[in-house]
C-alpha cells in the first residue's frame, strides 16, 4: 500500500483532474498542466505506470461555441460541447506531455464500458496494451453520446472505475481542499484534516460536504470523491485526496504536503478473484486432464493442450466453471475463446491454435483470470 510520504511504492496509479485545474479564464490552463506534466514524467522515470482521468471538454467546448457561462447547459448542447471541447482537451495534454518524451492516447468511456463484462475486457485489453506501450492514457467520459441515465455522473467515480478495471493500487483524486475535514474547512474553521482512514463508515461519509459550486466548473464534491474511494476500497486500491490547485501535487505529497489516505480493504489481485468467483454467473464448463488440473492447482494458466471437453454456449469473456475428469470443479474463470473455438481447440499445442481458428488469444483461462476453488 502507498504511503502518504511515498508514492513510489505504486506500482499502478490513476489520477483524476478536474476540470476547475484543466480550464482557466481563457482556455486550456497551460502554466499548471505544464508543471503537471513534469510531476507524471518523474513518476514514469521510476517506471510506475500513470493513467490520467481528465474533466474539461464540457467547459472547453462551451466557451469553443459561446455557449452562455451561467445557466445549466441542456443534454444536446453539453453534448455538443463535449464533442467541440474533447479534441481542445486532448490537444491541452499532448502539448504539455510531448517536452517530457510521453505520448498521450484518448480513452473515451461510458458507463457500460466498466459494467458490461465484454465490453469491460475490451477496454482493459486497450489500457494495459497502452501502459506496456509507455504511454499515458487520458481518460474521459464520453459526454458526446452518454444520457443522464446511463452516465457516471462525475470523473470520481469514473477514476475509481477505472483504476478497478486496471489493477491499480493508488488513486489519486486532485481536490479543491487539501484532504477530507471533519467539516467544510472553507466554512468551519475548527475543522480538522483525517490524515488516514483505515474503513469509510456512516460517519466519516457525513463530514463530505457538498460540490464547489464557487469554481464554476466541475460536478464533483468531497462526497463523490468518499463515494469513489469506497470503490476504490473495495478493489484493493488505496485512494489519496489532495489539494490540486499546486505545480506538482504529485511530488507535494511525497513531500509530506497535507493529505488523505483512505486505506484499501483487500489486494486488487483478491478483489478481482473473489469478483469472478462470486460475481459472475458461469454460462458454461471445461473439463481438463489431471496434469492440467495439478497445474491449474499450482497458480498456472489454462492451455489448450490440457482442454478435453466444452460445455455450454458461452462467449469469449463470459464466466466458465473449470471441472477435472471426475466432474469435481477446479475453479471459476473468465475464458478467452467462445465456446465453438475452445470446442477446435482442445488438446491442441498453444503453437497449433492458429492454424485452426484463425487466431491466438493465448491461454484459454488465463491464472489472473482464474479464481480456484477452496
């Protein structure tokens, strides 16, 4: 787990940006993404892997069409100043990460994206291909198309979602305030910063207050980024909540800068195996050969070679029970080829499984993807 005085021991981090820290008077807020940037390259010096959750097509895209700054936008023109805003938001991160040799790629998601499980392997496959590429995923809600009923509803949430979906073990939300407070420190004066929160109880989520409205952009609040961590919690990824509106916030709290950790409940690796063994409904069954059975007991991958029988329709991605020759389950995974493929397959050397279906996706059941039974 990162420690406050520590970032380094993060072997994965997402950090979510606002867009009150993206967006100044005039546009993109090029002096703090500048500064930004150099704090994500000396974390990739030390070969941590950064995904960035970024807010700011909305505002950027309304000032781009001269959309009035006062009142609420309706769906269609937050839409269309998210499609005008996106590509000004994307230009904005690639213009400060190029000076530090990091390439940006846009990762547009919706709800459906972390929630479907196909379409959720798919945007995970996307990510770790980009983090083992060295690049810096930027991450956002795709507000061109999502409606208030299937929207996450702020990039807290999203952050939490996607530093779930990629294992991570730090978030790192850019806050308003320098950590959660007993009360509102803007309001109250007595207010006292948590440095550490070991469990999100009823009483800890009452001190959030509410969003900042004074920034006058943005949807999120201390509540949503409590509403986050919980998440966050709960896939083993510790979260910290600091003061954004600074050069590197990154390095301020390796500084031992003001902050606040709240501590994960579990590993990432145990929350994604107790999510497959009890979260997904299998739609089928494999059955393997005792060596395949004494290998897959041992931590290994499910190959082919091993596969004597399919059972059901499933598709790639979907929930298999793994069974031995005595019918006796194994344990539960998520299986990277169909049921018609797998079927091709069994028995097959890993070398061979190209020339009979056309393509490879590797192991069947992958050992990260496997949680075996007690």
């Amino acid at each position: 787990m990162a420690a406050l005085s520590d970032l380094g021991g993060a072997r994965r981090i997402v950090v979510k940006v606002g867009s009150a820290l993206v967006v100044g008077e005039d546009g993109p807020d090029r002096h703090w993404l500048g500064a930004f940037a150099a704090d994500l390259a000396r974390v990739r010096e030390r070969r941590q892997q950064v995904m960035v959750v970024s807010s700011g097509a909305v505002a950027l895209g309304r000032r781009r069409l001269a959309l009035p700054k006062r009142r609420a936008l309706t769906l269609p023109e937050k839409q269309a100043a998210a499609a005008a805003g996106q590509s000004a938001l994307m230009h904005a991160w690639e213009e400060a990460l190029e000076p530090h040799g990091l390439a940006a790629a846009q990762m547009l998601l919706t709800r459906d994206d972390t929630e479907v499980r196909r379409r959720w392997l798919n945007a995970r496959a996307t990510a770790e291909t980009l983090l083992q590429l060295g690049v810096v995923p930027v991450v956002n809600e795709n507000d061109t198309v999502v409606t208030e009923e299937i929207r996450y509803g702020d990039n807290d949430r999203l952050a939490a979602r996607v530093a779930q979906m990629i294992g991570a073990d730090l978030l790192v939300l850019l806050s308003d305030v320098d950590g959660l407070y007993t009360a509102d420190p803007r309001s109250d004066p007595t207010a006292q910063r948590l440095p550490r929160i070991a469990r999100l109880t009823p009483e800890i989520e009452a001190m959030a207050g509410g969003a900042n409205a004074a920034a006058g952009v943005g949807t999120g609040g201390m509540a949503t980024k409590l509403a986050a961590a919980r998440i966050a919690s709960a896939a083993g990824c510790a979260t910290v909540i600091t003061l954004g509106r600074r050069p590197s916030p990154l390095w301020a709290v390796e500084r031992g800068e003001p902050a606040t950790i709240v501590e994960p409940s579990t590993t990432p690796a145990a929350a994604y195996k107790a999510w497959i063994a009890g979260s997904l409904a299998p739609t089928g069954a494999l059955t393997v050969d005792a060596g395949a059975a004494a290998a897959l007991r041992r931590g290994k991958s499910l190959l082919a070679a091993g596969l004597t029988g399919v059972d059901g329709g499933f598709g790639k991605g979907d929930a298999v029970v793994v069974r031995d020759e005595t019918g006796r389950e194994i344990g539960r995974g998520v299986v990277r080829y169909d049921a018609a493929d797998a079927s091709q397959i069994c028995g097959l050397k890993s070398d061979a499984i190209e020339a009979v279906i056309g393509y490879t996706e590797g192991p069947v059941v992958h050992a990260d993807d496997l949680a075996l039974a007690e």
